[in-house]
C-alpha cells in the first residue's frame, strides 16, 4: 500500500481539485482528507457518512466560585493570561496545561476534557473516506490529523487497498507534519506566483527535513510562464522532480461548482493534464 | 483601531487585501501573523532594521540534583517529560513552556533554558511600519511567536494584522483583541464553505466582521445569498482580472499597478470605520 498526500504550503492552489482528481483516477483506494480545519474534499465527494465519532483532546481549566478562596495563586501562576483578577477561566486563552489546578490550594480548579471535533468514515462514489472536523477555535489539528492518517491506513489495511491518497493540511506546523509522516509521495502544488514559489520551498524543506519524497506541480502556470520557468529553474537546481503543469481552465471551477471532480467532467486541458500527472506518478511509485 | 485580515482558508487573497489596504492608508502599521507561510514581506518589501530570536523556556533536568520522584512527569498536560528509572526524558517538541515543571519539581532540579522557535523582523518601507514573525522549519508550537509579533503592535496608527488561514489556534491568536476582521473569500463551493466556518468563529469570538469577496464575478451566486441571510456586509468586490492575477504573480501591487484601487480601499477603511460606530 503507497500513501500519497498532496500539500501546497498556503491553501488556495489546487491542492483539493487534484487530490479529487486522483480519488477519480486511481483504483482500489482509500481517501482522507487532513485539512481538518478548513476541510473542503467533501464538496467533490459528497460523502454519506457511517460513522461518527467524538474527537477529545485537551483539557480547559475551570474555577469553581463556592471552592475559590481569592488566593490569586492561580493567575500568578498561568502563563497564558487565562485567569482574570475575578477568578474566572478564559477558555480560548487557555492551553490546558493544569499549573493551576496543581497550585490552587482550595482544590478549586477542575480540568474539564475539551470535545474538539468530530471524525467520520465514510462512503463516497469512489471509495472509503476518512474526514473530520475540527471544533471552531480549537487547538490540536496536528493530533485529529494524525488520528484521521491512522484510520486511513487501518481501514487501508482491512480494505486491502493498494493507495491512500491524502488532502494534506495548509501551512508548515504541527498539522503539515503530521499529513506528512510515512508518506511515500508527497506531491507539491504551487502557483506561478512569488509567493506560491516561496511557500512550496517552505513546505519542501518540511518534507525533506522528515526525508519523505516530493514532486512538484505547477497549477495555472501559463497565468505567468516567466514565473513558471523560474520555478522549473528552481526544480532543477534543488533536485525536485517537477511532474507536471497545469493550464488555467475555467472548466475546473464549473466541475467545481456541479460538486464534480474535473475528471467526470466534459473537458480538455486541465483535465488530459492531471490525468498525464496521474500516470506518471503511477509509474513512479510502482 | 486594529483591523485583522483572516479567511477561512488560505489563497483566497488575505494577503493581497492587506498588504493594498496598509498601502492606501496613512499613519499605518502591518503585522504578517501568517508565521508558518509569511508572504506580506514579498509585495512590501520592508527594509528590515531589527531581527528578534523569539524562545520558549524548556525545561532542563540537573542530574545531580534530581531523585526521579517523578513529580514533573505527574504535572505536565503535554507528556513533555518522561521519568524512566535512572533518566529524565524531555521532548522539547511537546512543550508548551508553562513552567509547571520547575516550579514543583521538590527538589529545585529543574531550570528553564530557552529553545528558539522562530523570529520576529521589524521594518519599515516608507512611511509604513512592518513586522513579521518567522516559525523556524520542523517546529510546531506558532502562538507563542504571534503573540510575539502581536507585541509590536503600535497603538499610535491603524494596525492591520494579516492571520493565517483556518479557523483554528493561530489564527484565534492573531485575531483576539481586534477591532474588526476582514474576511476574504471568493464566490465558489470551497469558497463558502470556508466562509461560513469563518464566519462562525467572529460570532464566537464577538468580532464584527464584513467580507471583502475576491475574484467576485467567477464561481456562482451562492455566496451572495449567504450573505444576505446571514447579514454579513460585503465590503467590496474584487474582480478577477489578468492584470491583478499578472501584478500579483510578479510580487506587485494592485495599487501599484491599477491606481484607481487605492480609493476602493480608502473607501474600505472608511466602511469599516462606519461599520465600528
Ligand atoms: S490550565 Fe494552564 S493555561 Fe489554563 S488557566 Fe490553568 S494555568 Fe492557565
Ligand atoms: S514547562 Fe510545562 S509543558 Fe513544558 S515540560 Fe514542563 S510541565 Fe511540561
């Protein structure tokens, strides 16, 4: 079993429209979607979800008033500015760390379970997808992450199924660390832009720093072709295989927009292009 | 007054809206919280003056005087230490620097030594003040940094923090203490179903709120209808044009490039001020 994830640095360059694509093309698969926090690969696969689950993590202080003796023990102590002067417990500035449940010497404190969001595996005209969601202003999408690539992969496993093909979470930190951990291919897509240059080079630094390979795609590229062979430039001169490039084609917002995958589409450019993109990356990873 | 840029994911235009709103007002100051991907610096180009470590203390076991009581093992949330019979595992990546360790460790065998997990770089281009924090490679823990750079803001001009995308942690640390939050999306399915998760979050957080809708004429009419139900102001409409996607892949400005956008943004303050009071 081969487990690909498809990431970008920043949202917002196709990274959700390819990795459908793949769910489309390749066979025997199972499918996770790790942006967990601004999940968006359900809106191609319109999921009917079988099962639910509750995803705890963390823990938020809270005061009880009849037990406090106004020591002020607590605030001196939190490190995170969570205690106002009157005892009472900022849930959103708390990290749950518990230094004032220990220092309180009225035993006042109690460290409540934070229910952080929700997980699910369902069933897709593709296939099994594992997705999730994580609660509004909650921390830890590095953990539901990596909870979401466990299920991925023990359901993987049961199914027999020869790939796993992952929407990567946005950005560099711990959720970007936990789509990429046991990848086999992660597969880099970016926009002729300066800014689209410079965040892929962050994320393929994160990947290389974890030693897992990379490709890059190059989505959009004739909207600037100069910036699109800088990037090639950039490919050759730091050893990454660029796998392939994408035109701009109004189509994939229209598929988009019916809830499809460009492949189930009537279409031309982009489409024939990930398709090639697809098969490459099917010969490489055999 | 401090006006944050946040969108419920990222490429979307967060960035291109804050950078060419700092840039039509006076008496201005932006800070770039994005830390893991910061962009606002490419299209500003600041000169930066001042380069600032940024740490969390971690805690350091002396081996002389520590009994592996195991007491520090018992008060860490994070599983940051381990106590094995002769040896005091500490794993600085699950730290999240409360200090709770040290202060109960009985036996004072406990100091904190600081572990660098980013920068923050102040500049400046022209009249207008920047900062940004950097996250350095492989690190998890970004809060502490945006509080960082959150701690340059000047409360003498009109702050315009640019957030990460998302709706969880770091983008709450950025955009705790605003006075108004632009939200950018565009009119497609990814696009509104990000908004409303974004949208969700400011009603949480009781920050008022208005949408600045990008590349407004492509993608469907779905949005503007959430809109009208939901009672979320739209801002202002930027269309999708070659000419703004051309600027912007070459690292330029909208106002820059297209002039006549420097009043729609001035206009956008001037909304936004109404919209406060
Ligand atoms: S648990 Fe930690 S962060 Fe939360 S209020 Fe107590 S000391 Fe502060
Ligand atoms: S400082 Fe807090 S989080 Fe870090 S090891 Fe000590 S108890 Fe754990």
């Amino acid at each position: 079993m081969k487990q690909i994830v498809v990431i970008s640095g920043k949202g917002g360059t196709g990274k959700t429209i390819l990795t459908g694509a793949f769910a489309a093309l390749a066979e025997n698969k199972v499918m996770a979607d790790c942006d967990v926090d601004a999940a968006d690969l359900h809106l191609l696969l319109s999921p009917e979800i079988e099962q639910r689950h509750q995803f705890k993590s963390g823990f938020t202080a809270k005061i009880d008033k009849k037990l406090c003796k106004e020591c002020g023990r607590c605030v001196a102590a939190c490190r995170f500015n969570a205690i106002s002067e009157d005892f009472v417990v900022d849930p959103i500035s708390c990290e749950g760390c518990a230094f004032c449940k220990f220092i309180c010497p009225a035993e006042a404190v109690i460290m409540q379970e934070n229910i952080a969001g929700e997980w699910y595996i369902s069933r897709t005209r593709f296939g099994s997808l594992v997705h999730a969601k994580l609660g509004i202003a909650e921390e830890n999408s590095g953990k539901l992450v990596a909870l979401v690539r466990q299920k991925a992969k023990e359901l993987a496993q049961k199914e027999d199924a020869d790939w796993v093909i992952i929407d990567g979470a946005p950005g560099i930190g711990c959720p970007v660390i936990a789509s990429l951990s046991g990848i086999d291919c992660a597969l880099v897509v970016t926009e002729p832009t300066l800014s689209g240059l410079h965040d892929a080079d962050r994320v393929i630094k994160v990947a290389r720093h974890f030693s897992v390979p990379v490709a890059l795609v190059v989505n959009k590229f004739d909207l600037n072709t100069q910036m699109s062979e800088e990037i090639e430039s950039y490919c050759h001169k730091n050893n990454i295989e660029l796998i392939g490039k994408i035109s701009f084609d109004e189509d994939v917002v229209k598929a988009l927009v019916e809830g499809k995958t460009i492949i189930e589409y009537p279409s031309k450019g982009a489409k024939e292009q990930i398709i090639q993109i697809w098969e490459k990356l099917y010969q490489r990873m055999r | 007054m401090i006006i944050s840029v946040a969108s419920g994911k990222g490429g979307t235009g967060k960035t291109t809206v804050s950078v060419n709103l700092a840039l039509s007002l006076t008496n201005v100051q932006l800070l770039d919280c994005d830390v893991e991907e910061p962009n606002a610096h490419l299209f500003i180009k600041p000169e930066i003056k001042n380069t600032v470590p940024v740490y969390i203390p971690i805690p350091q076991i002396d081996k002389e005087k520590c009994d592996f009581c195991g007491r520090c093992q018992e008060v860490c949330a994070y599983n940051a230490l381990v106590v094995i019979k002769d040896k005091v595992l500490v794993f600085p990546e699950l730290c999240h620097g409360c200090g709770s360790c040290t202060y109960f460790c009985p036996k004072e065998a406990i100091k904190e030594v600081d572990k660098e997990i980013g920068c923050v770089e102040i500049g400046e281009k022209d009249s207008l003040q920047f900062a940004h924090g950097q996250l350095n490679i492989g690190q998890a823990m970004s809060p502490p940094l945006i509080r960082t750079v959150k701690q340059y803001a000047n409360p003498s001009r009109t702050v315009i923090i640019d957030a990460p995308p998302g709706t969880s942690c770091p983008v709450i640390e950025s955009i705790k203490g605003s006075d108004f939050c632009i939200l950018v999306s565009e009119p497609t399915p990814f696009g509104l179903n990000d908004l409303k998760l974004a949208v969700e979050v400011l009603r949480k957080m009781k920050i008022p709120f208005g949408l600045v809708l990008n590349r407004a004429d492509i993608g469907d009419e779905k949005t503007d209808a959430y809109c009208q139900k939901e009672n979320v102001p739209i801002l202002m409409r930027i269309p999708f044009k070659k000419e703004i996607a051309s600027c912007y892949s070459r690292g330029e400005n909208i106002v820059g490039a297209l002039p006549e956008y420097k009043e729609k943004f001035e206009k956008l303050y001037k909304d936004i001020v109404r919209c406060r009071t």
